[in-house]
C-alpha cells in the first residue's frame, strides 16, 4: 500500500486500486476565516485535514485535498466575516461545490464518503449537499454519505476530563480555549499566543440582525477566553475525538475494526 493516504500524493492507478477495495474516502472542508489574533485564518482547514489524515490511518481510507473556504463567518458563531483575509462562500456555491466533489468521487467508483466539517457555518450547506448527491445517485443502493462536524463526537465528560474548568459553552469555542488548544498541538509554529485576547465570554441575544450591529463586533474575534490552552488538552481532544469518529464511521460503514 502505498504511503500516503492524501490523495493528491497517489496515482490514478493507486486510488482506483484502493477505491476498488473499499476504502472510505474522507472529504475535509474548512474555511478561511479570522481565528483572532493569535491563530491562522486556515485554523478550519488544518483542523480538518489533520483528523481526516487521522481517520484515513486508522481506516485505511483515502483523503481528499481539503474544500479550504466555506460560508461566510457569522458574528454570533465565528466572529464575523468583516476581518482582513476572509473569504467566504455563499451559500448554494459551497452547496454545490460539495455537491460536484461528492458526484465526481462516487462516477469515480467511492462508495463510503464522510465529509468532516470544521467549521460550524458550514454544516447545514454539507447537509444539502450531501442529500443532493444521493439524489442524484438513487439507482446506487450501495452508496453511503456520512457528514461530521469534528467536535461534534465531544460531549461534556470530554471536556471536564481535558479542561480544568471546562468552557463554558462549546457553541462559543471559536479561536478560544479548545481551538487554540488544538492548534497548539498540531500547528504550534502558527499560534502566537503573546497576541492572544484577554476578554472574557461574549453574550449575545439569541437572534441575528442582518447588517451586524458594529457594536457586536468582539475587539479580536474571540468569542470566549482563550488563557489557559495548552497542547497537551490539544492533543488530548484531537484523540478523543478521532477516536470515536472512527468507531461511529467502522459502524456506518462496516470494516475492520479500528
């Protein structure tokens, strides 16, 4: 088996091999999106394609070069699309741009797809996208689709167990403790936390004005503290985390078990 599960790295001739096989290809979509002051604006992307490398280790599975934008940063979720460097998708584009990439896979021969989202916009557009694709493939009664937001696998145990004290709301973990913990752990070299912001949690109301209120707009971007992340907990929920994306993808998919 060749080395590399990237398939950018492989030949036609390798993946057809291993999608012949079986292998669960893994389709990892992030965002360019302002993480603070501290972190990348690709935080999303390296995020995702270092679970999917994760995944496609303990599956055998092939992964795609990453979808590296996604829907336009919200205020309320992802500190608001207004920073220097974002670029963000509208909607139907991102819907059918996974859409092309998932039909283009399957007329290719995949038949065990799972998309692993990072970035919290995105997830109802790889919804559609998803149940437009296996629309378009009704006579395939072999396909399956899998969509995952990566954080998703964690609960509250997991995070009292990593982080001492837990965040507050994970809903609000953009560019702050989990995220940074994350990136120091896999892309140390990225972070700078001498930039890191010192502004406690941000409360919003519960609804959305369209155009945002300036005055919602947080100072860095962060929507809660970040002091305290640390690359251990990092790795620590990264393991968690691909842990049971693997079990629940061994499950959906059948195969060895990981």
């Amino acid at each position: 088996m060749p080395a590399s599960n990237r398939m950018a790295d492989l030949s036609w001739a390798d993946v057809e091999s291993r999608l012949a096989s079986g292998a669960v290809v893994l389709v990892p979509v992030g965002a360019q999106e302002g993480h603070s002051t501290h972190l990348p604006l690709g935080t999303d992307t390296v995020i995702a394609e270092a679970v999917c490398d994760t995944l496609a280790q303990r599956l055998g599975g092939l992964v795609t070069p990453a979808v590296p934008f996604g829907y336009k940063s919200q205020i309320r979720t992802g500190g608001g699309h207004h920073w220097p460097g974002n670029i963000g998708l509208d909607g139907d584009l991102l819907i059918q741009l996974v859409r092309r990439i998932l039909n283009d896979l399957i007329a290719k021969g995949a038949t065990r797809i799972a998309v692993v989202n990072a970035h919290l916009e995105n997830s109802w557009f790889i919804t559609e996208a998803c149940n437009l694709a296996v629309a378009d493939h009704l006579d395939r009664s072999d396909l399956r689709i899998m969509a995952a937001d990566w954080w998703a696998m964690l609960d509250g145990d997991d995070m009292v167990s990593v982080f001492d004290p837990p965040p507050d709301d994970i809903s609000y973990e953009h560019a702050a403790l989990v995220e940074t913990s994350v990136m120091l752990h896999l892309a140390p070299d990225a972070v700078d936390m001498t930039k890191a912001p010192r502004h406690e949690f941000v409360q919003f109301p519960p609804y959305d004005i369209f155009p945002p209120p300036s005055d919602w707009i947080t100072e860095s971007g962060a929507l809660a503290p970040v002091l305290n992340a640390d690359a251990g907990k990092g790795r620590r929920i990264i393991e968690l985390a691909t842990s049971k994306l693997a079990r629940a993808m061994q499950a959906e998919f059948g195969g060895s078990n990981p």
